[in-house]
C-alpha cells in the first residue's frame, strides 16, 4: 500500500478478469461506499472524509473505471461480477466482521444482489435509487428506452445517446412521450478547475462510453431477487431523492419498498444528491447506518 496523504491509504487487488483501486480512510467499523454512474470513487469526495470521523471508509473504482482495469477491455459487464467484486474488497478490508455498505444508483444495483447472495457480509445496506427498472409494471418501456440509447450509442455518438439516456431517466410514470430536445449550449466564460478537479472530471468524461455502453445496459436489465430480499430485509434500507419522486431511478426504491414493507429513506436532493448536497447527504446516510430512520413510511 501507499499512502498518499496521512490520512488515506491506497491499494490494489486482484480480482477475476481486473485489477481493482481502493482508498481506505480514517477509523472504526468499515463502511464500504459503491459508486455509480461514470465517476468512481471521486464521486464519494465530499462525504469520505466526513464520514471517516466514525468509520473506516473504503472507497473504488469499479472494473473497467478510472484505476481499476481490465484484463479484456471489451469485455462484457454483469451485475453479479461487480458485486463479487465489492465482496472481495469485504473479504480484505474486514475478513472477521460485516460491513456497512452504501450504493447509489448502479453501484446499489450491485450493493443489492450482494446482499441478497451474501447476506453474512453485510450488516446494514443503504440503497440509494438503484434503477432495477424490471420490477416496474411498465418494465417494457425502459427495455425499449435501453434499446433506444445502445442504438443511438451506435449510430450517432456518445453525446445524443447520453441525451437519449438522459431524458428517459426524466420520464414520469412510465410515460412513453417523445424526449424534450435539450436546449441549444450558449457560449460561457472559461472556469479554470482546480488541478485534482480537473483530473476527475477528465477521468468522468472518459468512463462515459463504458458507462452507457456496457454498464446501463448490463445493470439495468438485471432482476433482482425479490423473494430473497424479503428474507434480509432487516439488513436493507432503501432510499430516494427528496427532489427525484416519480423519476425513473427513484421509481423502482419506491416500489420495493412498498412491497417489502419498508420505510423510504429519502436524501437531499435528486438523483446526484451525493454531489449537489453533500454535507446534508452524509448527515443523513449516517443516521440510516446508525438505524435512526423514519417511524412511519413515506
């Protein structure tokens, strides 16, 4: 291991098919944090370090992102495979005892089939918005709208297929409407970003292409284990965005929440609360890892 700051330290392991980058900070129980979307652990940069005050917060990339590699770049992704991944880390980091784990959004995808596969190694999953859109009655629709973007992806380029993506995510109820052409980009005076800004920023931006074409695909299609999530659902918290209600990814938190009979935790903000709220977000998840939830559901 090296150890970049006095703070933090940072590691590899090796895992079928990858080679996996963690950070590891501060002191207590460890709490493991999945990342979502494109930006790997940088997405956890405003909270880690708050939450490291009470936990030994481990932080990664997921294969095929930022430092962590592949041994075939073109290979294809799956739910279970992320999740066994997150598994090894549990394995090294806290060998003897469960871990607290939080997801967001695809990383909860893969945070809920490894509670639901390995249940022994977790001691409280917090599930922001996972978009496990097949447990939705209108799962056809989403199945058309990932058949649309890959398609797009394909034909016409990253950027409309993120459009694509983007307004489906928007959609309310299932509602099969044409998407709102995003507005025409106006011309903004130059932002100097900080340098490690910068670099993760860099770093988001060439995830992309992987992201949309293999992990939205891969993830989104899973179905989870229902059944047996109602077996470890008092291990499970599932939760929303206070601004997202009726959005795609809080849609599907929402129902199985209802038919887990589970309260609905919800975060600041929307789906990227993480980033837009940060300070209010680790508030909140700290108190869902302590179990300090709402009494009645919402």
């Amino acid at each position: 291991m090296t150890a970049p700051t006095s703070r933090q330290t940072s590691g590899s392991l090796r895992v079928d098919g990858a080679t996996l980058h963690y950070d590891v900070r501060g002191r207590g129980p460890l709490l493991l944090l999945i990342p979502g979307g494109s930006g790997g652990a940088a997405s956890f940069d405003g909270v880690a370090d708050d939450l490291a005050a009470e936990y030994t917060v481990a932080t990664y990339d997921p294969r095929g992102m930022s430092r962590s590699t592949l041994d075939d770049p073109d290979a294809e992704q799956s739910v279970a495979e992320h999740a066994d991944d997150a598994l090894r880390l549990l394995d090294l980091l806290s060998p003897e005892e469960p871990a607290l784990v939080f997801g967001s959004s695809s990383g909860a995808i893969a945070a809920v089939h490894l509670l639901a596969t390995r249940p022994e190694r977790v001691r409280r999953l917090v599930a922001h918005e996972p978009p496990l859109v097949e447990v939705l009655p209108d799962a056809p629709v989403h199945r058309a709208l990932l058949v649309r973007v890959q398609e797009t992806l394909r034909t016409r380029g990253l950027m409309p297929a993120m459009a694509e993506f983007a307004a489906g995510l928007r959609k309310e109820d299932g509602e099969d409407t044409p998407p709102t052409p995003a507005p025409t980009p106006t011309p903004q005076a130059e932002v100097e970003l900080p340098p490690g800004a910068a670099a993760r920023a860099e770093r988001t931006m060439a995830n992309l292409p992987y992201f949309v074409g293999r992990i939205v695909p891969a993830f989104m299609g899973h179905t989870p284990d229902v059944d047996r999530l109602a077996e470890v659902s008092d291990r499970l918290v599932l939760a929303g965005g206070q601004d997202s209600r009726g959005e795609l990814p809080y849609r599907p938190a929402a129902l199985l929440a209802e038919r887990l009979g589970k309260n609905l935790l919800h975060f600041p903000g929307g789906h990227t609360g993480l980033t837009t709220h940060p300070g209010e977000f680790a508030d909140t998840l700290r108190k869902a890892l302590r179990g300090q939830l709402p009494t009645t559901p919402v």
